[in-house]
C-alpha cells in the first residue's frame, strides 16, 4: 500500500504494528515516528481536541502516538516515552492512554506513588487490567491490603494473566475470551520488562502466594467457567452472565480480599526497594 501511496500514514502504522509483534523494536519505532509525520499533514485546519478521536482524519496520528509510546518503553526510552504521554494529553487530550503508558514507565523506572496514581487513572471497569500494575505498585509502597484488593480486582477480569504474571504456566486458549486474557498477559509482561527483571523476592513471594491460594484459584476456576458457560449456553439463562458482573465487581474484589487478609505481609516486615 505504501509503494503506491507514500502518504498512507496508517500503513506505516501497521508495519509498525508488525515489527513490535516481531520484537523488531528499532523499525517500529522508525515506522511509528513516520505515521507521526505524515499524520499530522492529515489534520483538518482547525480542529478541537475534544473531536480528535471522533474525525478519522485525526486517527493515524493518534495511533502512532500510542504506539510510539508503547514501543519506547519497552525499548527501555523511558524520558522520550514520557514526553510521548505529555503530547497525548496537551496535543491531543488523551488523559486515560497516557495514564496507562505512565504507569508501566513509573513502575518500569521504580516511581512507585506515581505509578499506582496512574494505574488507578486507567484504572476502573474501562481497563481491569490497570490493577495488575497499582497492585505491584502498592505493594512497594508498603500497602499489602490494597495490593492484594487490586490483584484479585485485575485477576478475577483476568485470570489467566494473573497466572502469567507469577510465571505459572498456562494450557493453550480454546475461545476468543481465554485468547483475549491471554494477550492482557503477554501485553503486561512486555510493558513491565524492566520492574519485572529486578522484581523484589518479597513482592514474587507474595503475589505468588495470592494466586496459589487455594480459595484464589477456586475463585480464578469460577470466572473462567462462568465465562464459558455464558458463551456456549444459548438458552437464554443470563444466571452465568450475573455471576460474571458480581465477580467482577470492585465490592466483591475487595470483600474477597478481606478473606483473605491472612496472605497480607505485615507493613513492618515488607522488603520494599527504594525509589530509584
């Protein structure tokens, strides 16, 4: 497409796309910075940020933000990431993707309050996904509790990730939703490379304790077949699908958690690292 249109910023985007897949870090970012360029040619004449993301001609621009982000954090281009995330906001009002992207840098860079502040801004029933990384975070902040309320918040949305996220090995996807957790796994082990290479043995210890927990994987097993069961039954009985929005839920993440409280590291034994 781009031999026969140089200026298709969102097939740079796509080879972008491609080589990230690839672990191709350096053209990615080539591509991305490409579909930044020509992007912002694309742009009408005057355009408010609010209707950045509804006019499409705005959209490649976005996209090869986000994905630049996205690359250079794994690339370990930390400052250069952040600045990415400034842009999305004042450029382009993009608070909840520059949130995400922030909290992986912070954690990545050992920014432990302001990667849980972030991760709670992506946050919510929007992103589940962000409670894996405020948990990490909150744990080295001394915060056992929490941590282990958002764990089990992100966990039961993802139980298979979780798994992944304390190297527990997991059978291969048979659905589109076990694909799709599977994915949120592979995409938060890329994103926190670096926290996860020099991650506390305390922290290792402590979310690995929480997701062998035999009351935690009976609850893992529940969400994982209540799922199933809501895609295979055809009936019309919505009891699996109510079940999936009460697991799912914050009070029930944190009720649960509170059963738990015995896993809780006591605050004067965490071994939590200093910022760095």
């Amino acid at each position: 497409m781009i031999d026969c249109f140089g200026e298709y910023a969102d097939g740079y985007n796509y080879l972008g796309l491609i080589a990230y897949q690839q672990r191709k870090l350096d053209q990615a970012v080539s591509h991305f910075e490409k579909t930044l360029e020509l992007g912002r040619k694309l742009f009408p004449a005057r355009i408010a940020k609010k209707w950045y993301w509804r006019d499409h001609h705005t959209r490649p621009y976005m996209r090869g933000l986000r994905n630049l982000a996205m690359t250079l954090n794994e690339a370990a281009g930390f400052d250069e990431a952040l600045k990415l995330c400034d842009r999305l906001v004042d450029e382009c009002g993009d608070d909840f993707t520059a949130a995400s992207y922030r909290a992986a840098i912070f954690l990545n860079t050992g920014k432990w309050q302001p990667a849980a502040e972030a991760a709670r801004r992506a946050g919510g029933e929007m992103n589940p996904s962000e409670g894996f990384v405020e948990a990490l975070a909150l744990f080295e902040l001394g915060q056992s509790e929490d941590a282990l309320a958002a764990f089990l918040g992100a966990a039961l949305h993802y139980p298979r990730a979780a798994r992944m996220l304390v190297a527990l090995r997991t059978p291969a996807p048979k659905s589109s939703e076990e694909a799709r957790d599977h994915n949120a796994g592979v995409s938060i082990l890329r994103s926190l490379h670096a926290y996860l290479k020099t991650q506390s043995r305390s922290s290792r210890m402590f979310f690995s304790s929480v997701v062998r927990d035999p009351r935690v994987i009976q609850l893992l097993d529940e969400i994982i077949a209540a799922v199933r069961r809501w895609h295979e039954d055809r009936s019309g009985d919505r009891a699996a699908f109510d079940r999936i929005k009460l697991i799912h839920s914050r009070e029930f993440a944190r009720s649960e958690a509170n059963k738990l409280r015995d896993l809780v590291v006591p605050t004067a034994h965490n071994h939590s690292r200093s910022v760095h």
